[in-house]
C-alpha cells in the first residue's frame, strides 16, 4: 500500500475548505485526496490526475472526484477539457508509489530481476532496455551525470556499452551486475545503493519527469486562482531545485510559505522510511 508523505503538512498548508476546489496532479492511490475530499464537502472537487492507468484503479467512487489518466505536463488542456473551475489548491507529490516498486513488474526497483521498463505509461515508447542497449555511450553517461548525480558515470557508461556487444542487458538484476563491475569495491558498500543513482537516472529519462515538472508548474500557477495554494513534494535535489527556481523566478505573483523545504518527522520516517527523502515547498498565488 502506498503511504502518501508528508499528509499533515499538506492538508495544514493547502488548507481545504468546504466547497472549494482542489487539483492532485499525482493522485495514484489517492491518499492525499482522500483527506481533501473530506474537508471540501458537500460541493466541493478534487480534480486527480494520474499518468499510470494501474494505479488509479483501485480509487473510491465519489461523485466529489474526476479522474483523468494523463500525464501533468499536459494540465491546462485537462482543465479545459473537464471545464474544471479555478483550483483552490494543486498539489504535485512527485515520488513513484509503492505499486510502481512492487506491482509493476516494469523494474523500478534494483531489487528484483525484471525487465528493464521503467515506464509510467506503457504508452510511451521509451524504455531503459532501450536506453541501455541502443543508446551511445556519450548519451548514456550524460543522463546519468545529469538525472542520477553519478560520480561514476563514465565507468558505468563504458562498462555497459562493453556488455551488450556480448548480449542484450534485459533485466534489472543484469544491469546491476554490471554496475557492480564499473564501479569501485569501496562504491559497493556505501549508504545509498550502488544501483540507485543510474535507476534514478534512467527513470528519469524514460518518463521526461523534470521536463514535465517544467511544464506543468507554470500551468499550475495559471489554473491557481488568487490565494491559492500550490504544494510539491520532490524526492531528490533536481526536482526541488526546479520547483524553488520557479518559486523564486515567480516571486511577483507567488509567495513562497516555506522559506525552507518541510521534511518529514522522525515519527514519520520510522512508519515509512520511503519518506526519508521527501520535501516539501508551497506558495500561495498573490
């Protein structure tokens, strides 16, 4: 099941009150909507968009709720589309959930043998496997220099380009058995995984996740209406540096009420440690 993060400071900062009308951008199982939902009773709407078809399925009916599978980069058109009045609030929680890591079966996690997917919407084209097999070496080592902070980069790069001319790399369990190779013994025993940062940086690439994390927050802050609030909870350094760059770049229309990313509590942690990366910045609309 999948936790939503920071839940309390959301639902303090974005604030809901009856009758108004709020947008979750990543909507997935549907917990942060659910506490809006709630509060926003008897007239008010959640608009919940989700780009990955399989986790909106198991949602609650409620006739409060519109779903849209669709990808966020594409927000004001969805908007128009379901006539959705001006939103009171937005939020983007921009962490995969645990259905990708556990359900998917399209190789999220570097702890499975699956095969080398990664996409959010099988309507995408793109694949690791691809990225991995058929890219080239410069291409590859760059979105792992870029996506993943890899220190390693060029090693990994190399060492992959040396292993498919041998065979196909196919499954995750393959892909972390060549980065094992790449990278140095004392790399293997690190804090974070050795796989994490070129799985992070291969997501990424696949599912254009900061090109549309641009794109969608200046349609956000149009569809926000005056005194609306605007949430994102990013999971790693690049996304929360686009979301405070645009804040800041943005700073004559929008306020920033968190001088500081919010971080979950030790509390919350213990209770769900895929929460330990998580932050949280929101504006309110002037």
């Amino acid at each position: 099941m999948h936790i939503p993060v920071l839940q309390k400071e959301v639902q303090k900062y974005l604030d809901p009150q009856p009758n108004e009308n709020f947008i979750d951008c990543t909507i997935g199982g549907g917990g942060h909507s659910a506490e809006i939902l709630q509060k926003i009773a008897p007239r008010g709407k959640v608009l919940g968009i989700d780009w990955t078809p399989e986790a909106i399925k198991g949602l609650k009916k409620n006739p409060n709720l519109i779903v849209v599978n669709d990808n966020f980069a594409n927000l004001a058109a969805i908007v128009k589309e379901q006539k959705f009045n001006k939103a009171k609030g937005i939020l983007f929680d921009l962490g995969y959930s645990s259905w990708h890591l556990e359900g998917s079966s399209r190789g999220f996690s570097f702890q499975k043998k699956e095969p080398l997917d990664m996409r959010y919407s099988l309507e995408n084209q793109l694949t690791a496997g691809k990225i991995v097999n058929f890219w080239s070496k410069f291409e590859i080592e760059k979105i792992l220099e870029e996506f993943g902070e890899e220190e390693f980069a060029e090693e990994i790069s190399r060492q992959i380009v040396e292993e498919r001319k041998q065979r196909p790399i196919e499954t995750t369990a393959h892909l972390v058995a060549v980065i094992e190779r790449a990278v140095p013994k004392s790399y293997l025993h690190g804090r974070l995984h050795f796989a994490t940062k070129t799985f992070q940086a291969l997501r990424i690439a696949v599912n254009g996740e900061l090109q549309n994390i641009e794109k969608a927050l200046p349609q956000a802050l149009q569809v926000l209406e005056q005194g609306g609030r605007l949430a994102v909870i990013s999971f790693h350094s690049l996304e929360d540096r686009i979301v405070k760059e645009f804040f800041k770049n943005n700073s004559l229309v929008l306020n920033a009420l968190t001088k500081k990313p919010l971080t979950p509590t030790f509390e919350e942690i213990r209770i769900n440690p895929r929460a330990r990366s998580a932050r949280l910045r929101v504006a309110v609309k002037l």
